[in-house]
C-alpha cells in the first residue's frame, strides 16, 4: 500500500498550537501494520481426503491447501485450517468426528474437522466470512450433503467458496460493495452441474463393482469364510495380473465330515420340523459326529465348542448350500454413514445362474425348511430358556379357529388351560367372517386332547387303522362327489350351447314382420337371450376349470404309507410335552376347532418323503416312553442307545421316493 506523506506537526501560522497528544495519534494511525489496517476478507479453508480411494493425505491436503490459496483474491486470507480424513459419502451428522487424520503426519496445523468448522460458523465471534475448499467435491460426494452443508454456512451468512470454479469476490456479503444477499445464478449452475457429475462417479464405481462381483457369483467363487459343511478350495486368480500379485479366488468344495452334517440339519428341519434348539440338542449329543462350527470370533461371538440354536440357524438360512452361490445377503454395517448391518430380503439376493459347486441340500428341501420357520411361528420346543420362564401352551402351533383360520392363544385360568381366539374389530371387521364370529371363541385344553389321543391311537397307532382310512377315502370320493358334480356341470353346459344354437337358428330364419318397432324389439329380445345364456356358460365352465384343477391337484392316497407307520399302543397325552409335539410335528398336525358346530377337524399328513423319518421318531418317541413304563404300552420295551439313532438310521431313500400324500 502507499502511506500517505507524514503530516509534520508544525505551529500554525494564526497562533493555533496542536497539542503533542494529537500528533501522537495521527503517527499512530499512520504506522498501522497492513494487514491489520486493511479491509482484508478472513476466510476458513475447509479440506478432506477419503479414505475410500487410496490418496496420501500428506501430499493431497497440503495441496488441496495451496490450490485453494492460489485461487483467493487480493485481500482474502486464510485465518483457519479444517480437514478431516474421512469418506465423503458419511451423514453430515457423522462428518468430522473421525480420527483418522492422527495417524497420517500431515503438515498443516489443524484447527479441526468439518463438524468444528460448521459450530464455529455460527458463533457470532467467528473468524471467518467465507469458507474456501479446493473444489465442491471436497465438502462431500453425495450432493444432499454438500447443499446441506452450503445452506447451513449460507444460513450464517457464511459463503462457501470453491478454487476451481473461480472466486468472485463478490459472492462473499459484506466483503465487497457489489455483493448482492444471495447466490448468483451462473456459478450455481456450475456447482450444481459439478456436484452431479462427482456423485455419478461414486455411483458408477460402485455400479462397476456391483457387476463385477455379480460376475464372480456366477462364476460361483466364494467371498468370505465357506459355509460350514463346505471347504475353500483355492483357484488360480482368472486376471493375469492378479494371479502374478499372488492373489486367488476360492470354489466351495464339501467337508467330508461337515457336509453330511449339514444334510442331517435340514432333513430333520424339512421333515421333522424340530425347532433350532432340539435340532441343537441332539447334535450335541455326538460331537465327534456332528462337529460344531468355529465362528468368525469378534463383535459378540465367541468359540462356545457347541451347537446352538443361532448357528443352526444360519446353517439353514444359507442358501449357498443348495449348490448355487448367492450373494448380497447381509447389508455391511457402515456406522459412518448410519448403515446398519442387516440381513437383506430374499428377494435382494443375487444366485447364480447354475449350481457352481457340490449341493448339500436340494432346493426343494432348502424351501421346504424356510417354510418351516412359518410353520412354528408362535410355538416353542419346550428346551429353551423362554420356556422354562413361561407356560407352555402344547397344542397352540397346531390348534386354529376353524372360523376365522386364524391361529389360537394360549392362556391359563387356575390350573386350566384355554385356546381362545377375539377378533378385533378394528383390524378384522372388514373380514367376512367378522359378522357370525363370536367376540370370544374358547376352549378347555383337555377338551381337545381327549379326541386327539383318541384319533392318533385308534386311526394312527391301532389294529384297525388301514380300514379305517380305506372307508374315509371312499366317502370322500364317492359317485356323489367330485365326479358327480363334474358330471352335472357338463350336462348343464350342453344344455345351455343348444340353448344357444335354438336362439341363432331362430334369428336366421327371421322374416321381417313389416312393423319395425316390434322388429326391432323382437330382435334386441333375443340378443338379450343371447348374452344372458353366454354369460351363464362362462361361469360354469370356469367352474368346470376349477374343479379339474382341484382333483388334479389332491394328492392320491396311498395307503401304504400308513403302514410304514409302527403300531403302538401308547397314549400320546401321557408322554412328556416335548415328545408329544415331536410326534405332532412329524405328523404335520391341523387342529381346526369350530365353536358354532362344536366340531373339531384332525388332519395328519404322511407322505412318501417323511414316513421313513416319521415311523423312526414315532418309533423312539412312543418306545422310550415304553422303557420309562407308561402305562399303556404293552409293546415289549428293546434296550435302546438313544433317540438320535434311530432317527439318523432311517434317513435312506427318503429323498429319492416321489413324495405322494397320504391325508386323513
Ligand atoms: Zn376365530
């Protein structure tokens, strides 16, 4: 800057003195430093590195630092340092509390992160009118949170400014006479445009990553620790260049000692239905047979050297056992960017197009275990903790209201236990049931276990049982059934086309009449007739359709299966709970009880694919309880090992039998 020429003081010529102290003050202001006298714009400099892309925070700050500098105006300074070392895709809450910078040597004195910045932009006593970074991208990659945080600085009267787009003085209030009170449209425009294009690159890298590993699934490499039951066999790396760094892909080959272990865990899932800790119980029982899992150690888990119920679960939750590599099943947990870890919906699954490794499980049976979950929905096996703190409620997996086809509750007065089902007329008073359900349908545990016990001995268990079956099926589908009503459905279509028939030949051999009024109304009459009986056809050939679906659809008896089943002479309701719903479960046990008809309706299933599995858990349920000497049993009781055994040896050739079913 130029002084202006010193003021001498001197005496004036008409007498008047100034005073020393006066002279003194005007040396003073003459001798500012210039930085202190001048108008100077003070401004915040704002910088970050990712963690995401492999850049040296050392190199790249201090050079997002000079650029930044470079482009500043005569008169702007950078009175304050804020950077972080941190992803630009975190939450704006989640920005700037990162302590990643420590462990780099970074040149630059810190006055702190993105979050300190953002508190002291709104402190009366700032330091700063403008904020400067290198370029937009740097306040962060996803543009909701750059705005945000460039609508927050501009809320405190705080412009953000970015080197590579050229800095205005003007854009800064109050530093320059022609600043206008809001941002100028052009360099908006710009910013905005640039904004874009920085998130289309974050998105587009992670699109290209997406296919890639899209392709490695297909390809059926294994990401991660194999699933139990499986080993990693290493594969040469596919890229050249990757192989010659040493890097290698892994194919999923069986554990000989795992792998049948995981096969044993869905059978008796899919065709016991056993819950996840009696599934648990009875591998523990043989740990050299069924060796338990080592976990990932870490966050929560840790080497119990046992099965439990969570990780039979996850056992039966991987799809990778099937023989096809999936992938995209968990969510990564990101706590910077307020992600949680999370199982992802089925239906967010990527399988490969083929099986790519050695299947444990087929598909159906890995369905077929899903479904179970569904199945045991609201019922517990009477091992677990909760059970031993609750009263169990035997029959409430099995028992519905016949009325509503809902599932009843459990709940116990004195010593009694009820099942009881209360719509709500606020969720259920649109239903058509809603109208004739009583509010409150309840019934005395004992009062459906006496017909039970008596159905599973007489028509499960007993000498008379085939015969009993044979004529339940007659009745069923005797001449006035299914058949008959087919029969009359196709006599009243035929009746209904010669109907038609009759009304076209009549409109055909029409002859004019010569009043066209009754003509016409004549005609429009029989048109009428037409649509009507049309109508009615359709309807009843929709019918038709129906029920050959349905009869083609109903499993064919077959009676054999029944006799898989041992006889015994056991009375169910004696045996402890847990071995009455194992028993139940294998069964695929429907109660459906009817509180206006008083009626109840028992339905087992037996099907080819389950009565090998069944006879054994019917066989070392019923016959342990013989050993224990229930009274009942007159079977003699044979030294048995124990119930795993027996229902391990009856596993062959149950998956190679056309499943028929067998309902009664
Ligand atoms: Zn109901």
């Amino acid at each position: 800057m130029t002084l202006p020429p010193p003021v001498v003081p001197r005496l004036a010529d008409d007498g008047e003195t100034t005073s020393l102290l006066d002279w003194l003050r005007v040396v003073a202001d003459q001798n500012v430093p210039e930085t202190l006298q001048q108008a100077a714009v003070p401004v915040a400099w704002m910088g970050r590195t990712s963690t995401d892309d492999a850049q040296d925070p050392t190199l790249s700050l201090p050079r997002q630092l000079e650029n930044s500098r470079n482009a500043l105006p005569p008169g702007f300074v950078i009175v304050a340092k804020f950077y972080d070392v941190e992803s630009g895709r975190n939450t704006v809450e989640r920005r700037g509390t990162g302590t990643a910078h420590r462990q780099f040597d970074i040149p630059i004195p810190r006055d702190g992160g993105i979050a300190d910045l953002l508190a002291e932009a709104k402190r009366p006593d700032r330091r700063f009118v403008a904020v400067v970074c290198e370029s937009i991208e740097r306040v962060a990659r996803t543009t909701y949170f750059s705005t945000k945080i460039e609508y927050d600085l501009e809320q405190s009267g705080v412009a953000l400014l970015a080197a590579d787009e050229g800095i205005d003085p003007a854009a800064v209030p109050g530093a320059h006479e022609s600043a206008a009170p809001f941002r100028k449209a052009t360099p908006t425009l710009t910013r905005r445009i640039k904004q874009a294009i920085s998130e289309w690159y974050v998105l587009n890298m992670l699109e290209l990553s997406w296919g890639g590993t899209k392709a490695h699934t297909n390809q059926g490499f294994n990401i991660g620790k194999p699933p139990y039951g499986y080993l990693a066999s290493r594969t040469r790396h596919p890229v050249k260049l990757k192989a010659e760094q040493g890097k290698v892909k892994h194919r999923l080959v069986p554990d000989p000692v795992r792998g049948p272990v995981v096969t044993q865990i869905f059978l008796w899932r899919a065709l016991d239905r056993l819950g996840y800790q009696a599934i648990a119980d009875r591998l523990n029982l043989d740990p050299d047979r069924y060796p338990p899992p080592d976990p990932i150690l870490g966050q929560g888990r840790r080497r119990v050297g046992a099965w439990t119920a969570s990780n039979v679960r996850e056992i039966l939750d991987n799809p990778k056992h099937t023989g096809y590599m999936v992938w995209n099943r968990r969510k990564r947990p990101r706590p910077e960017r307020d992600i949680r870890g999370r199982v992802n919906p089925s239906s967010a699954w990527v399988w490969s197009a083929v099986p790519t490794h050695e299947p444990l499980v087929t598909r159906e049976i890995f369905e077929a275990a899903s479904a179970v979950a569904r199945f045991r929905k609201g019922s517990r096996s009477g091992t677990g903790r909760q059970a031993k703190s609750r009263r169990t409620y035997l029959l409430r997996s099995y028992l519905r209201c016949d009325l509503c086809d809902r599932r009843t509750w459990g709940h116990t007065v004195k010593t009694n236990t009820y099942y009881r089902c209360s719509p709500d007329s606020k969720h259920h008073a649109h239903q058509q049931w809603y109208a004739t359900h009583p509010a409150h349908v309840v019934v005395r545990e004992d009062v459906i276990m006496e017909p039970l016990a008596r159905f599973f001995q007489r028509r499960v268990f007993g000498d008379g049982r085939d015969h009993l079956l044979a004529r339940s099926i007659n009745e069923r589908t005797g001449s006035d059934g299914d058949a008959a009503r087919a029969a009359a459905l196709t006599a009243e279509i035929a009746g209904l086309q010669q109907r038609q028939d009759n009304l076209v030949r009549e409109l055909e051999s029409f002859e004019p009449s010569g009043d066209d009024d009754f003509d016409r109304a004549w005609r429009s009459g029989l048109q009428a007739r037409f649509r009507a009986i049309l109508a009615e056809q359709r309807q009843k050939k929709e019918h038709q359709a129906d029920l050959a679906r349905q009869s083609r659809t109903r499993p064919v008896a077959d009676l054999s299966l029944l006799e898989m089943i041992p006889q015994a002479h056991t009375d169910l309701g004696r045996l402890p709970e847990d071995r009455q719903r194992r028993v139940y479960d294998a069964f695929h046990l429907e109660l459906r009880y009817n509180d206006l008809s008083g009626e109840l309706d028992i339905r087992v299933t037996i099907t080819g694919d389950t009565a090998t599995e069944l006879a054994a858990t019917v066989k070392a349920a019923t016959e342990q309880s013989s050993h224990l000497g229930t009274p009942g049993s007159t079977e003699p009781a044979p030294v048995r090992d124990d119930l795993v055994a027996e229902a391990l040896r009856a596993r062959g050739g149950t998956r190679t039998r056309t499943p028929r079913g067998s309902r009664f």
